[in-house]
C-alpha cells in the first residue's frame, strides 16, 4: 500500500468532504466540508487543505496553515482518518507523511496544533508520535497546544 498526500482540487474534493471520523470522534473535529469553505473564506490564514491516500482511495484528510509571520512555526490544523480506515496504523503513518509533507514544503521550525482538551486519546496519540505538549491554551478556542520540533 503507497500512502501520498494530495491537494484536494475539483477533482476530489467530493469524495474528501464524505470522510468522516469515528462518530465518537466527531464532536473533536470540525467536518471536512466545513475545512474546505474555511480555507477558501478565511483569506488571513492561507490555509491548505489535502486529502490522505491509500494507493488511490482517500482515507483521511490535513488542513495546512497560518504560518507564523516570522516563519518560525506552521499550524497542523485538521488531521482525520475516515472512521473505515482507523486501527490499521494509518493514523502514524500519515501523521509522519504530513511531518516530512510539512518540513519538504515549508520553511519552519516546528509543527503546532491544538487539541480539545477532553481529547485524551488525540493528547496520547500526538505525544506517542513526538509532538510535546506546550503546558498552554490556545486563547482563541480553547484548546491544549502542542508543538513538533523540525530542527
């Protein structure tokens, strides 16, 4: 099985809109559809979005973005894998295909993203995958920050 990463476009943006998290995950993450509008709405952020695929079947989806104005960091906004995909170790797999995706394509130095704090099994997983928690909370929305360090 070949893993890529690929931007979502008017060809696939379909098929990654219907992925959809485990239904005990999705008060964790917004829908994809909603990832989608934002990155096309939401001009102060750049966002990028990309779907996650098995040989040529999506399973999973990234929202890329807000780089900070130094350059020094980027945001790992959304990661999902499609509820059909997850306990087959996808979830590793591509989360280290969106790191060496993000240091290939991106000038920074680290990787942040956020979690809701209820989240504990995302908080396990991230940390599990090295990205370490920052002790702090996002003041927009709540959430546990954590941070990948590139260098």
């Amino acid at each position: 099985m070949t893993l890529s990463i690929r931007p979502v476009t008017a060809d696939n943006w379909r098929a990654i809109a219907e992925l959809a998290p485990h239904p005990s995950q999705e008060a964790f993450i917004e829908a994809n559809a909603f990832s989608m509008l934002e990155a096309v709405y939401d001009d102060e952020h750049d966002w990028q979005c990309y779907g996650l695929y098995t040989d040529d079947t999506p399973a999973g989806f990234i929202m890329i973005g807000a780089k900070s104005s130094d350059g020094s960091y980027i945001w790992l906004d959304r990661f999902m894998i499609d509820h059909r995909f997850q306990g087959r170790g996808l979830g590793g797999a591509f989360l280290h295909e969106a790191i060496r995706f993000i240091r290939d394509k991106h000038r920074v130095n680290e990787i942040v993203l956020s979690v809701i704090p209820e989240n504990k099994p995302a908080k396990t997983f991230y940390e599990k995958n090295g990205f370490v928690d920052l002790k702090r909370v996002n003041p927009e929305d709540g959430e546990e920050m954590f941070v990948y360090d590139l260098k």
